[in-house]
C-alpha cells in the first residue's frame, strides 16, 4: 500500500489527536513537554513554527488513499545544517502495515534535498524496538544513550540518540556502489 507525502495541514489536528490515547503514548510520541491529552492549541503552536522564514521546523503528513496515516516532524537548525526528526508516529488503524519505512524514507529525501543540510538526527526511547528497528534500516547510527533522560510516572525513561549525514546516505546509495537499483 503506498504512501504518500504531504505537509500537515490544520485539519488534520483533530485526527492526529486522537492516537495517543495515554499520558504514556503521548511523551513517547511527543516528549514529556506535552500535556495530555493532545489538544488543538498545542498542535497549532507546533504547526505556527512552520510559519516562518525561514521555518524552524516542517510537519509532514502520509496519506494512504485519502486518509491520514501518518505523521512526523523536522526541527531545523539552519545555521548549523542540522534537523531533528521527531514525533513519528503511524495511525493505529494503519500499524503493522510496513508504512513506517516507505513513509521516513520520503521525509529523508525531501530533508536532504536542500543541500543546506548535512545531518538529521534523532531521539527514541530505548524500549521502542520497533522503531529502533526502522531507524537502523533506514541507515541512521546510533550515537549513544542519555540515562534516564524523562521520567513519565513513576519511571524514568532512557533516550538513544542516532544521527544520519549527508555522506551516510550517499555512500547507502546502490549507484554510489556501482550497482543499479
């Protein structure tokens, strides 16, 4: 099932907050700066920072006929090249379906495509294996670990952090190997 990319649109607030249905899902997905549950004006402060020019950050959407199947962010630091990918998440209703890969591989592209960058980069908690997973496909490396970095509840969380370059994914390319795709 293909997906596509689009930019997030403020319509698709009231959907995208309907997916984390826990204090916990939610600081997986968003960090533990958010409160519970996602509501309409922290997505459109998120989505206010798209606004600027330069933008200090992109909101991307995948859409699977018709339908909002997924949802990520960029934070761009332009004066060092740097973004940070960030709330990543799948819409339930399409999980287990392989969208995750396909749907991230459009956002590096379209991240490395501005020639002013040079890294992305990343935070995951340490127990998201799944997306552990998808990121280690995509070719991001992990740089190491902050210990016991956000405390949700009771229980402290630890984050990974991996980074991808410009050259890693160069050097990830079939054609930069000598073979065709």
């Amino acid at each position: 099932m293909p997906i596509s990319l689009r930019s997030f649109l403020l319509e698709d607030a009231a959907e995208l907050g309907t997916w984390f249905p826990t204090a916990e899902a939610l600081t997986q997905w968003g960090g533990p700066g958010l409160g519970f549950p996602l509501d309409a004006a922290q997505l459109v402060e998120m989505y206010a920072s798209t606004l600027g020019d330069p933008p200090a950050r992109w909101m991307f959407a995948g859409v699977v006929d018709g339908e909002l199947a997924g949802h990520a962010q960029v934070a761009l630091d332009w004066d060092n090249g740097v973004g940070r990918l960030s709330r990543v998440a799948i819409n339930p209703g399409f999980r287990g379906q392989g969208l995750a890969h396909p749907f991230l591989q459009r956002i590096i592209e379209r991240f490395f495509a501005d020639a002013r960058f040079e890294r992305l980069e990343l935070n995951v908690y340490t127990f998201n294996t799944a997306a552990i997973r998808t990121y280690l496909k995509l070719g991001f490396i992990e740089e190491g670990v902050r210990r016991s970095s956000a405390r949700v509840g009771d229980v402290r969380w630890d984050t990974a952090l991996y980074g991808m370059l410009r050259s890693d994914l160069a050097a990830k390319s079939p054609l930069q190997n000598g073979s065709p795709t």
